[in-house]
C-alpha cells in the first residue's frame, strides 16, 4: 500500500501536488483524500463508486488520467480512517448499520470538517464587518470554505461592495500577524497610528514637536473584538508601573488601538518591559491590589463601550423594555425586581407596576455614553452621584444645543 511519506512529506507538498495533479500521474491516496477534502460533508458521505465517478469528472480534461480501481479506493479508504494526513479525520457514516462484507464495498466515507458551516458563516459574518481589505477578505473566507470542505455553506464567495471599504488600511492582515508575532515572543513593537482626514482618508498623527509622524513604542498584551471593532490592548513601553493604586476616572495604565487604523508596524528587539500579569483587571499593580489578574477577553467584556477608565460600581432603575438590553451590553447584571412602576408619577393606566434595580460595573465614561444612549428608554443611574453629575450636564449642553434660539 502507498504510504504519504513515499511522496508526500508536508502541508506545502500536498498542496503543490493537488494543484499539479492533472499533469502527473496518479496517485491514488492523494485523489482519495482530496475527493473526501472537496466533496464529502457528515451529511453527504461518498461511496467507493461516488469517489471514482467524481475523479473522472474532475480530470476530464487530462486525457492521460487514469482512475484507480474501486478495490483501490477502499484500500486508500481503510487506510485514510486510521492515519490523519494535515491532521484531517476521515470517517465511516454508516459504522453499525451494514455488514463486514458490505463495508468492503459499499461504505459511505466523508471528511470531517476543521470547521462545521454554522462555525464557518459566524466567522464569515464577522469578518464582513471588519475593514479588511476586499480581496485580502475574499483570501481569508475562502480559507475558512477550504477548511470546511465539502461541508462549506457555499461554493460562491460573498459580493463585496461596500463605499467604506474605500478608507481602509491595507496593512491590516499584515499588522495583526506581526504583533502576534511579537506577543509570542515577548517583543515590543512600535508604529505610526491614525486618525481620519474629511476625505475619510487615513493619516498619521504627527509629533507636535517634529511635526514627523509620531511613533509609539507599546508592550503588546492582546487583540480583541469590541462592538465591531478591533482593539490592541497593552502599555507605553517606556512608561514605569506606579507605586501607588491612584485610580483615574477616564484611563487606565493600559491603553488601547483600533488596529485597523496602525499603520507601518515594526517588532523591535526589546523584550515587553512590563508582563501583562502585572496588571489587574482594572489595569493596577496587582502586587498593590491582589485583584485578580489582567485578562483581555474580561477586560474588553465588562465594558459597554472600549474606553479604558476603571470600573466603578453603577446602580441603575431600568424599566421592563431595558432588561434585554442590559444583559446586551453588559457582561454580568445583578437584577432585582421591584414593586412599583419606573417612574413613581406615573400612574396611568396600562404602566406595568413593576421595574428592576439593576447593579453593573463599568468605567465612568463607558456609563455615561450607555445612558445617554437610552436617554429616551426607561433607564435613570442611581449611582454614583459623579456620573448623575455628568448626565445632568451632557443633558444641560443638548437642550442648550437643540432648544430654541
């Protein structure tokens, strides 16, 4: 029996001789795998026969193809269902429901998937949101269909027509591999950041001083998704961690970049001054607080919006049509219901005698911006009385703006 290793001996062989395949002579077990990789899903599994009919139909213009014998696919089958090759499974769809001597012949075989089509069109979907370049977008969903296989949702790439696209940063695929690169390493890296022009172009900020691009030198810590946007998380490399636990309303010690507006990124032969396990969730010495550690996915989740003040506790009266939206955006609401209606003057008939004091923590900032954003819903903060003081003066500025002249 042919063994991969006689002339396969890596991820990048198999693909230059899948693209080749029809101007060298068979292979068998390479046809077999890549007939299971393209066509074969858990829901529709492929017989000896299905393999070989779909071998001639995708080799008909090579006129010197030749495909391998029904015994020989079952052979490169029963071989296939116990070694992975690019770690893929492949498996038998009907185990138990045929007989030894039906097995031989009439199995139905098909590729597990690395990815199932409901994991392929989440990703799909929020990859359409993200400003990537369009055909470096139409590279990466492609990929996912190849990992899904014959379980890909389609064999069409989505249309991608979007205005916006227009303003994006073209080194974004790339800037997200180098700072990986640098976190695995442990490296800091520096880079030019930018802001919008009225064109919608992007430009880079400028040192007041030089009047060049200013470049920033940042410790890495991680890269999460917020409400759409994606974010480096980490810390001015040149910045000493505080003695001291003095807290601010409106930053911490860490800080964050939308990584889509980063711009010519280089990883530096320094090592990250300060660790990421320094921090605490609040972005404070830990050694000071004994807080539990700095986590990215936590930190990004226990904020409404990415503003990067520490979190407070908020004590909010919410109305029933707001208790949906809470647990939207906040991570984990403490919720207690409470007898009368929201609003205590409120008497009219058909007002739910009901309504919830809810409990969050999130940064000042980030409160504000969410009550404000339900300024015209149930929601009134109870506490603290800094962020009541902000509302009231956003309120004051919107009627100062809005009211009549």
């Amino acid at each position: 029996m042919t063994t991969p290793d006689d002339t396969i001996r890596s991820a990048d062989d198999w693909r230059s001789a899948l693209e080749i395949r029809d101007t060298r002579a068979a292979n068998p077990l390479m046809d077999v795998f890549a007939t299971l990789w393209r066509h074969s899903s858990d829901d529709h599994p492929l017989t000896p026969d299905d393999i070989i009919d779909l071998l001639e139909a995708d080799n008909r213009q090579n006129s010197f193809y030749k495909a391998p014998s029904k015994e020989t696919v079952i052979n490169q089958l029963q071989y296939l269902e116990y070694t992975r090759i690019l770690g893929r499974e492949v498996r038998r769809a009907d185990d138990g429901e045929t007989s030894a001597d039906e097995e031989s012949d009439d199995s139905r075989w098909y590729m597990a998937p690395v990815l199932s089509p409901s994991e392929v069109r989440l990703l799909e979907d929020s990859l359409m949101l993200s400003r990537i370049d369009p055909e470096e977008l139409q590279g990466v969903i492609s990929g996912l269909y190849q990992l899904a296989g014959g379980s890909a949702p389609s064999t069409d790439l989505p249309d991608i027509s979007i205005d916006g696209y227009e303003h994006i940063n073209g080194e974004f695929l790339a800037t997200i591999e180098k700072i990986t690169e640098a976190m695995n390493n442990q490296l800091a890296v520096d880079f030019s950041y930018c802001d919008y022009d009225e064109q919608g172009r992007l430009v880079k900020r400028l040192d007041r001083r030089t009047g060049k691009p200013r470049r920033y030198v940042f410790d890495p810590y991680n890269m999460v998704y917020k409400k759409g946007g994606y974010y480096l998380l980490g810390h001015f490399h040149n910045c000493p961690v505080p003695q001291n636990t003095d807290q601010n309303e409106n930053h911490t010690n860490l800080f964050c970049f939308a990584v889509n507006r980063i711009r010519d990124l280089r990883i530096t032969s320094t090592r990250i001054a300060v660790p990421a396990d320094t921090w605490d969730e609040n972005g404070l010495p830990r050694k000071l607080t004994g807080a539990p550690r700095f986590d990215a996915v936590a930190f990004a989740r226990q904020r409404p919006h990415m503003t990067m003040g520490t979190l407070v506790d908020v004590v909010m009266s919410i109305g029933p049509s707001v208790l949906t939206n809470v647990y939207e955006w906040f991570d984990n609401p403490k919720v207690e219901r409470v007898d009368g209606p929201f609003d205590p003057d409120d008497d009219h008939e058909g007002v739910q005698a009901f309504h919830y004091r809810v409990s969050v923590r999130s940064p000042k900032l980030g409160i504000i911006w969410w009550a404000l954003q339900y300024a015209l819903a149930d929601v009134r903060v109870e506490s603290p009385q800094s962020v009541r003081d902000e509302l009231l003066r956003a309120g004051l500025q919107l009627a100062r703006r809005y009211g009549d002249e």
